[in-house]
C-alpha cells in the first residue's frame, strides 16, 4: 500500500527579512520534494501553499495543489479535510521547510512501520513540537480539527486525545531542524546533508550574520570555552554536548512545549529569566552574560511570550540578524541591541536555536 504525502508553506510576510527566510523554505521544501519522490511507498504528493509563485514552483515539481485561503486557514480544518476528501487511510505530513536534512533511508523506515502496524501508530519528529507526522488510522483525526489550530499540537493531540502510540524518532539535525527563523537556515549552512537547493540558497546568505555562526563554531571546537544556553532546550542535547565537545556549559531551561500545549496562545506562559532581564535591563544581562561565557545561544521566544505583546514575525527575524533599525518594537529592539553589541557571539532565535539548528552545528564539527 502507498500512502499519499502533504506538505503545507505558509505566508511569505511583508518584510524583507521575512521574504529571505521564505525563498530558504521554499528551497528547503524543494530539496524535501525531491527525496520523497525517490520513494516508492508514496503515491501522489500534495502542496498547500500560501504564496501563488512558490505554489507554481512546487507544481512544476510535480506537486499536486491544494487550495490555501491565508485569511481563514486553519491547520486541523485543512488537514481534515484533505483526509475527508479521499478518505486517506495513512498519511503523511510536513511543514514543507520542517525536514531539510531529512535522508530517505530514515522516511522509508518509518512509512513501513506505520503502514505495518495494526493499531493506530504515529511517527513524528518531535512529541512535544511536531512539525511532520506519519500515521495511520487518518479518518479518527478528522474529529479532531478544532484541537489542532497548528501543526506543532499534531503529535500531543494523537496521543491524549485519541489515544494513539505516538514514537517520536531521536533527536538529531534529520529529525529536529525547521525552518522558522533566519537563525535557523544560518545553523544548518555547513551540514553535510544540505540538498542543492538550500546549498545554493546559503551560499548568498548575509556575510555578518555567517561570520557570528564562524565564531560561535570556533568556541565550540575549544576545549574548556564556556558556553550558555538559555531556551526550550532538551536534556538530550546537554548529553550530546557532553559526548562531542569539551566545554563548560551552562543551561536555563523553560517553558518547554509553550506552542504545542498552547501555554503561548492563551498568554500562559511565565519566565523567571525573562524577569531577571526586565529588572536589570537587556544591556546589564548581557554584559553579565558575557563575563562567564565565551558564547551563548538564546532561545528569545520565551523571553517574548513572557511580555504580553508578541512582536511581529518581521520584527522577530530583524532581532535575530541584529537589524536593529527595522525593529518597531521598543523593548526587543532594545534586547536584540544588546545582544548585537555583546562581546561574545550569541545567537538569538526560536526553539531551533537550542534544538534543530544546534544539533546541526554539533553535527557538522563532528565531521571536520
């Protein structure tokens, strides 16, 4: 039995920066087509895309498009719908920019578990925060749409409210990497496993902003450097870190699984490092930071959803470039110049920054 495959592409945005990191997704989702064609357990492939250009670049791939109404998209509604529509039995789904560094052998593995498996089964990048999921039994998930507003829940909402097994594959560059954030696409640029579209696509990348990845990638490679990470990270990834690299680390963790368990949406979630930085001020945190640190990776999406106003995704990736004069938001411009004007590099970003991306990195230095 072959199953079909859907992959969904979001809105560009307006900005410039969030146009850059749009044109990385789509070469990304490109690079994601081209090996799920290679196998042969897959029937058809489905795009649902925003943007019309990028939808006419993955039809010319060979896609099969589905229609995406920006305005009153829904992510259960359209993933049910696309189950209801021809009653799909086992399926596949990707963020198209969530698997860059995805090999066939580990898609291939998981397609057959999942169509083998006699009770209802979910294989999924991450439980906490999925970003693609195979799984069978499709029809039960139609009941389901209102519980899933974003893909990230997918995993979580299998497993509570519809009592499926849900196995989340190990954490790795091939199975925790998504492009969310332009932090994410400078991460990844020297991964071996990078397809020829995102290779081609980083090789224009800003040169500053490479140039910080360079010296964070050099402190990681120094035996007794100190590093900080401050985000959703895993306790997995401390454990890599002590295998691959000699380093003195520190790790302030919080708020895992914010997106997934909706704690962000409905303004629930609380930082007591967030605190620290409002009390001191971002230029006295970071200085402080820079004194026991020889670089450092900031999840700073924790530190935004602890303030009750969520900035702009085009203010986010300008914070994360250290774009400091298109930031409109007074407080993460503030933030993001202090970080810009650290002594140490830091990159700042989303949940990847501590996850995907960093695994990325360790991945690379492991291969030099």
């Amino acid at each position: 039995m072959s199953i079909p495959v859907l992959l969904m592409l979001g809105p560009i945005g307006k900005s410039a920066v969030e146009g850059w990191v749009a044109a990385g997704r789509m070469a990304a989702a490109r690079d994601l087509f081209a090996r799920i064609s290679q196998i042969e357990r897959v029937s058809s492939i489905y795009a649902c895309v925003a943007d019309p250009d990028q939808a006419a670049c993955l039809k010319s791939d060979g896609a099969a498009l589905l229609n995406f109404r920006e305005r009153s998209f829904h992510f259960g509604d359209r993933l049910t719908r696309f189950i209801s529509e021809d009653n799909h039995h086992v399926l596949a789904y990707f963020g198209a920019a969530s698997a860059p560094l995805l090999g066939t052998q580990m898609l291939e593995e998981a397609i057959d578990r999942v169509r083998n498996a006699c009770e209802p089964l979910a294989i999924v990048n991450n439980y906490h925060s999925t970003d693609w999921a195979i799984f069978n039994n499709a029809n039960v998930v139609v009941k389901l749409a209102d519980r899933l507003p974003i893909d990230n829940s997918l995993g979580w909402v299998l497993n509570h409210d519809a009592g499926f097994e849900v196995q989340a594959l190990p954490p790795s560059a091939a199975t925790r990497v998504d492009i969310d954030t332009p932090t994410d696409l400078l991460m990844i640029y020297k991964h071996p496993e990078l397809g020829p579209y995102l290779k081609r696509f980083l090789a224009q990348a800003p040169k500053n902003a490479l140039d910080r990845v360079h010296e964070f990638l050099q402190v990681l490679t120094t035996p007794a450097a100190k590093l900080t990470i401050i985000g959703r990270a895993s306790a997995d990834l401390w454990q890599q870190l002590e295998r691959k690299t000699q380093l003195w680390i520190r790790l302030f963790v919080e708020e895992r699984g914010m997106v997934a368990s909706l704690r962000l949406a409905n303004g629930r979630v609380h930082s007591i490092l967030g605190e620290i930085v409002d009390a001191w001020g971002p230029e006295k945190f970071v200085r402080k930071l820079a004194t026991m640190s020889d670089a450092a990776v900031w999840d700073t999406r924790v530190w935004m959803a602890h303030h009750a106003e969520w900035p702009s995704a085009a203010d986010r990736y300008a914070a994360d470039l250290g774009l400091i004069d298109d930031i409109q938001n007074p407080d993460l411009k503030t933030l993001a110049d202090a970080i810009g004007k650290a002594s140490i590099p830091i990159l700042a970003g989303g949940h990847g920054v501590v996850s995907g991306g960093f695994y990325a990195m360790l991945e690379t230095i492991s291969q030099n």
